[in-house]
C-alpha cells in the first residue's frame, strides 16, 4: 500500500514538473533595456538579482542599451522579445500602426529630473533655449520629458541642442567638463550632481509632488512592453515575465535603501554607497505600488505626446491598446 502511495505521489509529481515545462512556450528570453544601472530601472536588476525570473522557469539574457530609444529599435528590429522601457513608446509605436503592448507597470512617475549648470543663468524654461541638454539617449523618455517641458514653455524640441550622454559615468563626466549646458537625467545620476554642487534640480518627477505640478496629474514610467503578437503567441510566457515583475513590486515596497544596496551589483553604487542610498530613497516613491497603469496617467501620457511631437498630433490612439492588464490581474490574484 505505502509502495504504491508513494508510486502515485512520484507519478504525480512528474506529470506537474511536465506541465509546468509545457506551460512556458519561450523559457530563453532576450531582454532589452536602456541603461540597466538606472534606479529608473531598479525593478528589473531586482527581479534578476533575486532570481525571480529563474523561479518563473525562464531564461532571461538582458542586453544594454545605450538609452530606451536603442532597445525600442531593438524590438523592433526583432533583436529582443521584450523591453522594459518608457510606457510613451507604446503609445508612439500605436500611433505608427504597430501593436506593442505594456503589460505590467514598473514605475508610476517618472524619476527623471532635468537640473541645470550652476554657473548658467535660469530664471525660468524660457531660458533653455539655445542650451545644449544633455539626455540618456536621442528620443528616449530622458528626451521625451524635456520637449513637453520646452513645450509648455512655448518653446519647440529645435530651440534645444539634445545630445546623448548615455548613463553612469558618461552622463557625469559630460557635465563635469562643461560639454552640456543642463540635464534631463535619473537616479544615480542627479542625486551625484546635486550633492556635488554641480547644478540645481529645476524640474523634478521623482515624487508624485513634482510630476503634478509638471504634468497636472499621474504619468507612468517603466513598464515591460512586448509586441502583442509575441503576447498572442507566447501568453504562459508573458505570465511568467509578469510574475516575476510583481514579485519585485511586492519586494520594493518594503525593502530599505540598504537592502536595494545590498542586492545590486557593486558597480552600480559607482564607488559612493552613501550617495546611492540617497537616490534609492529618492527613488522609492517612484515604483508602482500595483503593476496596474492608470487611465488618467495614460491619457497624461498621450496629451503630452500630442503638446510637441508634430507626428502625434493627427493620430488618434486607442490608448486601452497600450496596456494589456490580463497578466498583472493574474499575477496579484495568484499571490493573495
């Protein structure tokens, strides 16, 4: 009697380890991000670090770009399956007729903050134009917030030089040398700026406080967005990804700066544990408290689209193609 409990126990066993093997239609993934040491992304080392994605059975091999634009490309190009990057660009590829999809919100205001030289006259936006500005990458959500700033300014993205400084330790030293006039940047980056005396923060959406007062109300950050044909295809694996991801949510609510220090790669603390644990506090309000993006934050999103960007003015997005919450429902539901 107990062999065969035991037989039945085994068989049992086996028949779940098999279709759990069947339920992930793709376990190697190829990641793309723009600039991973960014807290801005601080959700994806995270779900690395702790191995999230590996108790989800998949595979994920990240690659790093030098800013959101180049892993938009990437996907675009077929180089990746999914990307973690600016929730806008869904928004930008629907408007060109292609299907990419958000499926779980990684960060609910933005994080960016746009300082400018100490030594350079600021009364106001105004005075941005002729500045040259330096931004993670041309086009990416670096670039992005700094238009609608100029916009709402009544200035156009022309009456700026932008110039892509890429991330770490390329963004510090083009503004410690004097190649850029302001920045439209991220954490570690600005915290290292400000503390070094090197500019002043004049537009800050690292807390809800300051992406108000920008963009009247809520606008998402990070997200991972796929193509929905890769959704449709591959739906156990969009799952897996989308479990993983709430699982750092879950995590980052109540880790501390320490903890996010302790897990990262030593690189990212760019030789500074202190100064890194005042971005990650900086950072912290940032990240989404659900995975869920809100309606009023995606409309933020597309109006300041539409503010600069002469392509979006004529488009009209159906913006509940941006987002696919099936997943993150899901991922909540099984964690309760």
């Amino acid at each position: 009697m107990k062999r065969s409990i035991v037989a039945a126990a085994f068989a049992v066993v086996i028949a779940t380890t098999g279709a759990h093997a069947q339920t992930i239609e793709k376990k190697h993934i190829a990641l793309g991000v723009g600039g991973k040491a960014l807290l801005y992304y601080l959700p994806l080392t995270i779900a690395e670090r702790k191995g999230f994605f590996t108790e989800q059975g998949l595979d994920v091999e990240i690659t790093d770009f030098p800013g959101g634009a180049k892993s938009l490309q990437a996907l675009v190009g077929g180089s990746v399956d999914v990307v973690t990057g600016a929730y806008e660009h869904t928004i930008r590829m629907q408007s060109k007729g292609q299907d990419i999809r958000a499926v779980i919100e990684l960060g609910r205001f933005p994080g960016i903050a746009v300082g400018v030289k100490k030594d350079r006259k600021w009364d106001g936006p105004a005075d941005f134009k002729g500045m040259k500005v330096g931004v993670t990458a041309p086009g990416s959500s670096t670039n992005v917030l700094m238009n609608f700033v100029m916009a709402k300014a009544g200035l156009s993205p022309s009456d700026a030089s932008y110039i892509g400084i890429g991330t770490a330790q390329s963004a510090l030293a083009a503004i410690q040398r004097g190649e850029i006039d302001a920045i439209s940047h991220l954490e570690p980056i600005i915290s290292f700026l400000e503390r070094a005396g090197e500019i002043r923060v004049v537009v800050d959406t690292r807390t809800e406080e300051g992406t108000r007062a920008l963009f009247g109300g809520s606008n998402p950050a990070a997200v991972l967005y796929m193509r929905k044909s890769f959704i449709d295809a591959n739906p156990n694996t969009v799952q897996a990804l989308t479990n993983a991801f709430y699982k750092t949510l879950q995590w980052l609510k109540t880790a501390s700066p320490e903890d996010i220090a302790a897990t990262v790669p030593e690189e990212y603390l760019l030789g500074d544990r202190p100064l890194y644990l005042l971005a990650a506090a900086h950072s912290k309000p940032s990240y989404s408290l659900t995975g869920v993006l809100d309606p009023a934050g995606m409309k933020s999103t597309n109006d300041m689209l539409v503010k600069f960007d002469e392509d979006m003015k004529g488009a009209n997005v159906d913006l509940s193609t941006t987002f696919d919450g099936r997943f993150v429902a899901k991922a909540a539901e099984i964690t309760k």
